[in-house]
C-alpha cells in the first residue's frame, strides 16, 4: 500500500513538472511566433512601400499602437505587471490600520489625562473646604486660629526685644546713680542707644541677646515636635538655662541698685539678699514668665501652620500632578498630530497605488525586442526586393534606421526604464 501510494505521489510530481515545462515551452512559442509576426509585418511593408523612410515611421507608430492594445488585452500579464503595487499597496493599508489603532489609543489616551486634570482641578477647590475627604488629618479652621497667634505673637515678640535689651543694658554696661528710681534704672527708654554709644561691641550684644531667647524658644519647639525622654531632659535644660540668665540679669540690677542704697554697716550683696529683694523677682517673672508664654504661642503657631501646611502641600502635589499631566497632553497630542499626517500621506501613496494598479502598464523594453524584428524584416526585404544599387540600399536603409532610431528615443525604449505607466483618471 505505501508502495503504490509512494509511486503515486511520483507520478504526479513528475506530472506537475511536465505541466509547468510545457507552459514554459507554450510561452516560448508565443514568444518566437510573436517575434516572427512582427518580422514578417516588417518585410511585407517595407516591400509594399519600397523601404521608403517616411512610410517607416507610420508604420513604427502603428506597431507600437498594436503592441500597446495587445499588452492592454493581456491581463494576465497587467496582472504579474502589478503584483508589485498590489503587495505594496496591502502592507500599507495594513499599517494605516495599525497607525489607526494607534491613534484611537492616544486619543483615549489624552481624554483620561483631561480627565484626570479635571479632577485635579475640582480636589484643588474642594481640600481646603473638606481635607478629611481626601485622607488629610487637618483642622478646617487652622488658619483663622493661626493668625491670631501671629497677632499675638508679635507684641509679645516686641515687649521680650524691649525688656532684654533694656535689662542686658542696665545689667552689664549701665552707671547706675544716685536719686534714679528702680523703675527707671531698670527699663531704660535710651537702653539701645547708649549701648550704641558705649561702642559696637556693646551695641551689637544689647542689640542681639533678645535673638538669643527667641532661639532657645525655637529649639524647644523643634525638641518639642518628637516627644521621647531625651527631648525632654533637653527642653527641661533649656527651660533653667533660660531662667538662670534672667536671675544673672536681675541679680547684677539689684546687686548695682544696691550697692547706691548700701550703708556702712551693711552686709555685701549675695543670693540670699537678692531672694529677698522683690525687684529680684520682679525683673525674673517679667522676663521669664512672659518668655514663656512667648515660646507656648510660638509652638501653637508653628503647630497651626504644620495642619494648614499639610493642606499646602496636598494642594502643591496636586498643582504639580496638573502641570506633569499637561505635559504629557502636550506630547500625546503632538504624537497624535504626527500620526495624523504621516496617516495622510500613506493614504496619499495608496490612491497613488490604486491609479498605478487601474493603469495600463506598457513593457517599452519589450517592445523593443519586437520593433527591432520588424526593422530587420523592414531591412530584409530592401536588400532582397529593392532594385538599385548597393549604394542606394545602405543610403535607404541608413536613413531608416535614422527613422527607427528617432522613434525608440519617441517611445522611450532606448532608456533605462522598462515599464511606461499610463495612469487611470481615477
């Protein structure tokens, strides 16, 4: 069985071989008769006209009229003529279909991203109104409670500036004399002045020191912000370094306001006579209680502004998120733009392509094959049937050629193109 099956399969390939060798030998044939027709058309008239040159070039120009309504005739060779055009014309139908997914993709593309700008738009109105909706632990009213910190923030700020730059002045570089009041000598309205006065060195440290308090009060803060034992113990040393320099301020005061009022027989100034001294007390409560209010309204402003900040930063992300999506909005709709246009002109090619393949394909390099048959016919029958000398004949047939030549250069067969396209109108 596989045996028959085996010889079967070479019976019909070696049928399959026979028939394409027989199409090629019909072509062959096809080909040399078409070749012998047109030799002898050529010899039959030139022999008619007696070779003459002008009858040559009507006759050239009625074979090529032939030779063009025969190849228009033949459709299955137009049809191999525009295979070319045909494979062209489908891969670029493919790829407008491939662009045009692209394009419906970048347009869906740029609508989510509009979308999404939207959005953007309508959480930045709505944060500040209603922050917990959008997962952000912030007070709604931080910012009316944190300017009314700034609002007493800084007259406290004011008053802390005055008093140690007056106590600092009075403490360390102030004569103090006989008949001035403790009031008075204690806060001196010319205290910034008469530092100035005294020479920049003294100037500069009664100018600077209120700063220095100010910052003792912003590390207790920053301290205050993670809360562990070692914050502690620091804000705790903070707190009695900074009540240790108003007792030094208000002890070198009293310890100068008594030395006008002291006696012969009375004993020198020392901590317990400036404990018992109610200036003593007065200046450090004046200075430290207030600085510590200072410092709790600077934590309260500094934690309003961190819950009124939280609703900054969401806003500023999204601000951001607005600006990046625009970008890439910007560049999806350019991308989209250079789509469109390289999409106008494939479609361009192929109605190019289309007219290529509805027009008529003329193969000019073949055609020469066969115009040259029947000027050797043409040739043929003047030296067999034209009377005359030889002379006359090469003259005659010099001339034709002239003529034939004239016409190849006409129809373009003596050029490098192979193929002339007449194109459809639609």
């Amino acid at each position: 069985m596989m045996k028959k099956l085996k010889d079967l399969t070479q019976v019909y390939k070696k049928e399959d071989k026979e028939i394409t060798q027989k199409k090629s030998k019909v072509i062959e044939l096809d080909e040399r008769d078409r070749k012998q027709t047109y030799h002898e058309s050529g010899f039959r008239e030139s022999t008619r006209n007696f070779g003459d040159r002008i009858a040559l070039n009507i006759s050239l120009k009625a074979i090529y009229a032939k030779f063009q309504n025969e190849e228009k005739e033949n459709e299955s060779k137009q049809i191999k003529y525009n295979e070319p055009y045909l494979l062209e014309k489908s891969e670029i139908e493919t790829e407008i279909k491939t662009k045009s997914v692209v394009l419906d993709n970048l347009s869906e593309k740029i609508e989510e991203r509009r979308v999404k700008i939207e959005n953007l738009k309508q959480e930045i109105t709505n944060i500040p109104l209603n922050p917990e909706n959008y997962g952000i632990d912030a007070k709604k009213g931080a910012s009316v409670k944190f300017w009314i910190g700034v609002l007493l923030l800084i007259p406290i700020t004011l008053y802390l500036i005055t008093f140690y730059v007056s106590t600092s002045y009075s403490a360390f570089f102030k004569k103090f004399e006989i008949g001035d009041g403790v009031i008075q000598s204690i806060l001196d309205a010319n205290a910034f002045t008469k530092s100035w006065s005294d020479g920049p060195l003294e100037g500069m440290f009664v100018t600077f020191i209120p700063f220095v308090f100010m910052g003792l009060g912003f590390l207790i803060h920053i301290f205050g912000e993670k809360k562990s034992l070692v914050n502690g113990f620091k804000i705790f040393a903070l707190f009695v370094v900074t009540f240790i320099f108003d007792a030094i301020l208000a002890y070198l005061i009293e310890s100068n306001l008594y030395e006008l009022s002291k006696g012969i027989n009375s004993p020198d100034f020392d901590l317990s006579l400036a404990f018992q001294a109610v200036a003593f007390w007065g200046i450090i409560f004046a200075g430290f209680l207030v600085y510590i209010i200072w410092g709790l309204v600077f934590d309260f402003l500094m934690k309003e502004h961190a819950e009124k900040d939280k609703i900054n930063v969401a806003l500023n992300q999204r601000k951001a998120n607005i600006k990046i999506e625009r970008q890439e909005v910007e560049k999806l709709v350019s991308n989209t733009h250079a789509i469109k246009e390289y999409l106008e002109k494939l479609k361009g090619k192929v109605e190019e392509l289309k007219r290529l393949i509805n027009g008529i394909i003329i193969p000019v390099k073949e055609y020469q094959l066969y115009a040259s048959e029947y000027m050797q016919g043409w040739v043929t029958s003047i030296n067999q049937n034209l009377h005359g000398s030889a002379l006359k004949k090469q003259e005659l047939i010099h001339s034709c050629n002239e003529t034939y030549m004239l016409h190849a250069e006409e129809v373009g067969s003596n050029q490098e193109v192979q193929n002339k396209i007449f194109l459809s109108e639609s």
